[in-house]
C-alpha cells in the first residue's frame, strides 16, 4: 500500500514540475536549468545514499552501461527536451503529451519482455489516457487534435519516448542495486553529461545573476521533481513493475491543474472532477490482481 502512496505523491510533485519549469523557461537556458536541477539532486541524492547504506556501491560490468543510458535518457535528453519545449507550449498542453507515457510504456514492456497485456489493463490504459486528455482540453479533446502539432509538442513528445527508455532501463538497473543508488549514479552521469553544454550557454556567467524565484524553482525541481520522485518511482518499478509504476503518470497533469488552482487562482472545473474519475478508475483497472 505504501508505494501507492509514493507513486501519488512523486505524480504531484511532477505535476509541479511543469510549474516551475514553465516559470524559468523564458529566464533559464534549456540546458543550463537542467544541469543546475542535477547538480542540486545529485548532491542530495548522494548524501541520502552515504546515510541509509553508508557508501556509494561499486558498479559490476554489467551496471554501468545501463546507469550511463538512464542517466542520458531519464536526465540529459528527457530534461532539454523539457526546458526547451516548454519555452513554446504550455504547461497544461506539455502534460497531456507527457500523460502518453503509460501507453508507450506499456506496449513496449509487452514488446520487449512479453508481459502479457489482457482486455482489462487495455481498457484501464484507454480509461486513464483518455481522462488526462479530458482535463486538459477542459472537456474538449477534440480541440487538442485540431490544434495541430507544432515544434513544441515535438519537443515534448521527445520527452515521452527518452521516459520510455529510462523506465524500460531501470527495469534492468534495479536488479542488482537498491532504488535510490540506481538514481544516484543516473543523476550524476546525467549532471557531468550536462555540465559542457551547459557552459556554452554562459551558465558559469549567469548563475549568479538568477533571480530568488528561478532558484526556488530549480530546487523544487532538483529535490522533490528528483529526488523524491525519481527514488519513489524506481521503487514503484521494482515493486510492481513498470508497467503498473508508469500508470501513475497520468495523474501528473491533473496534480499540475490542482497545483495551479492552489498557487495560480485557477478555478477546479467540472471537466477536472470528470477527466479524475476517469484517470483513478483506469490506474485501478490497470493495477487489478488476476
């Protein structure tokens, strides 16, 4: 019952995520913002580890190759891809692209290690997908269709297949080591990957000039969007898999909506309660015992 609870949890502080990166995005360079998130994680991630397991475990062969590859994914390519795509769509619109995480996830979990995918979990996937693009159409998700698809969402959609790829990793990265060790070594191989990129955009010159907000934000990003979360969704993973841990990405937009109620004034609309219902009903069909 408890990694239900953390899964909840790590879904709004990602719902958060969008927040605050929307509010460096015109202010903080794509690269830049996300190597000073992984800096900040890794130092805590770090320090968590020395204190619950006393050292930072040596890696077998077999180890680095796939930490070297969730930290490129899950960190380098999922966060630029983030930070530069919410420069040109909103937050709301980039977490319903997000929200298609569990379908890509699950179909490949089907592909690649031949999980067996029955007619309930489908369902339970339709349900939750088509509740997310409920809420953030606000009761028109045909309106998101004729939109059309722009650079931004491209970008985003980036960050779904690299999520993809790091869940699919961490499947194999947890075998052998504990949860918050898996995200320590991918936060720090994620970090160093980020640190020369980052210098080109002058990061070395501007990090002292950010403002109080655009720090307050990337250290909610580096701790509860990272540390928090990264740990309790490996978790998740090990525990019941990443097919069920990857369902719990669909309440991320609606936690971004509430989260935007809370901070922003936004009012809770009919069309939330509804896209909710839908969401919590297909993570229940996709979580059933047969």
């Amino acid at each position: 019952m408890l990694i239900y609870v953390k899964l909840l949890l790590t879904a709004f502080f990602w719902g958060g995520t969008f927040i605050a990166g929307k509010a460096i995005a015109g202010s903080v360079e794509p690269f830049s913002a996300a190597f000073v998130r992984f800096a900040v994680a890794s130092i805590f991630l770090v320090l968590l580890t020395l204190r619950t397991e006393g050292r930072l475990p040596a890696l077998g062969r077999g180890q680095i190759l796939p930490l070297i590859l969730a930290g490129m994914t899950g960190v380098f390519a999922y966060n630029v891809l983030f930070f530069k795509g919410l420069q040109f769509i909103s937050a709301s619109r980039a977490s319903l692209i997000v929200a298609m995480n569990p379908v890509f996830i699950t179909l490949c979990v089907a592909l690649v290690f031949g999980e067996r995918l029955n007619r309930v979990k489908g369902a339970g996937i339709i349900l939750s997908v088509f509740g997310a693009m409920i809420v953030i159409s606000k009761g028109n998700p045909g309106e998101i269709l004729r939109q059309g698809v722009g650079l931004g969402e491209l970008l985003i959609l980036g960050c779904v297949f690299s999520w993809v790829a790091f869940s699919l990793l961490g499947k194999m990265v947890v075998k052998g080591l504990s949860p918050l060790v898996s995200v320590s070594y991918s936060s720090a191989i994620g970090a160093a990957a980020l640190f020369l990129p980052a210098c080109g955009e002058g990061m070395l010159k501007k990090v002292f000039s950010y403002s109080v907000a655009s720090w307050a934000s990337l250290f909610y990003l580096g701790v509860f969007g990272t540390v928090l979360g990264f740990v309790w969704y490996y978790e998740g993973i090990k525990a019941i898999g990443p097919t069920k841990a990857g369902q719990f990405i669909n309440f991320v937009p609606i936690s971004a909506l509430l989260l935007a109620f809370l901070i922003l004034r936004e009012p809770v609309s009919l069309s939330l309660l509804v896209g909710a219902a839908f969401v919590i009903s297909g993570v229940y069909l996709t979580n059933m015992k047969f």
